[in-house]
C-alpha cells in the first residue's frame, strides 16, 4: 500500500521498517504513519504557495473510496469504512484506520476518508490509499496564484 500511496501521491518514498511484529504489526503500521505524516509536515514547511485543498474519488474493481483533505494545521480524521475482518498479505484490516489516522495526525492535515462500496478487502484498501494519495498530490501542489499561505488567518502550522 505504501507503493500505491508513493506512486498516486508523486512522492519519492523510500521506506524501511522494522518492529515489534510479534506482538502485532500496530505499532509498526502507526510508527510508520506518524514518520511519515512528520516527514510530510516538515517538507511543507509554513505551508505557503500550496492549493491547500485535494479531493479525489478512486475506483478499484468492485470498491470505490472518496478522500477529501484539508492541509490546515488541524489535525482530524473521518474514516468510514466497514472492512471485513482479517488480514491481506499479513495486512490487518483494522490498521488501515490506525494507520491514517496517525498520518493525519502527524501531518497535522484534516482527513475525511470513506470505502463507500466494495466486497474484497484488498481492493476496499486499495482504493483508500489511491484516494488519499491523489487527495495529498492535489493539495500540496503549488498554486501559482497563491504567493503566501492560503489562509485568511495568515497561518496553517498551528
């Protein structure tokens, strides 16, 4: 999934891991996410000159998922997915929520996340990775009309 975020999201991503997975891959899927949402946060800097603002909606096969993000300093997530139970390629389900909402957090960015239809897990999480990535690219592109931070309140690292 991190193949696809890099990919649909245009990012130069290089990713090495290792964690307690005895225990379970969650801290390891969250620690990964919290990198890189500081990653993201650090390389947007005060945030000016970028649209602020991507929205994308990805089908994949049976499933489609909609993301709509607002880089505003803010953290907050909205997922709503009803993933079945279980696990894809060693995957858990369940650590597709934990994983952007720790991103979220960590970028310090507004997230709302939706698998609005679907039936085979791999392809319901496919698409909300597709969908976030294509929602972050579209944000963090610059606006060429836009010389400063795109906020009234002059700031969006708060």
């Amino acid at each position: 999934m991190l193949d696809l975020l890099a990919r649909h999201g245009r990012l130069d991503l290089d990713v090495e891991v290792s964690g307690d997975l005895e225990t379970g891959a969650h801290h390891t899927a969250e620690d990964t996410a919290i990198v890189l949402g500081q990653a993201l946060d650090s390389a947007l800097g005060d945030r000016s000159g970028i649209v602020r603002y991507g929205a994308a909606t990805v089908p994949m096969d049976e499933a489609r998922a909609s993301c709509a993000i607002d880089i505003s300093g803010r953290p907050l997530t909205i997922f709503e997915a009803e993933l079945p139970p279980g696990t894809t390629g060693g995957f858990d389900h369940e650590l597709t929520e934990e994983f952007f909402r720790a991103l979220s957090n960590s970028a310090k960015l507004t997230l709302h996340l939706r698998v609005e239809t679907g039936s085979n897990a791999h392809h319901m999480i496919e698409a909300a990775f597709k969908a976030f990535a294509r929602a972050l690219r579209e944000a963090v592109a610059i606006d060429p009309t836009e010389s400063g931070v795109p906020s009234t309140k002059g700031t969006l690292t708060q």
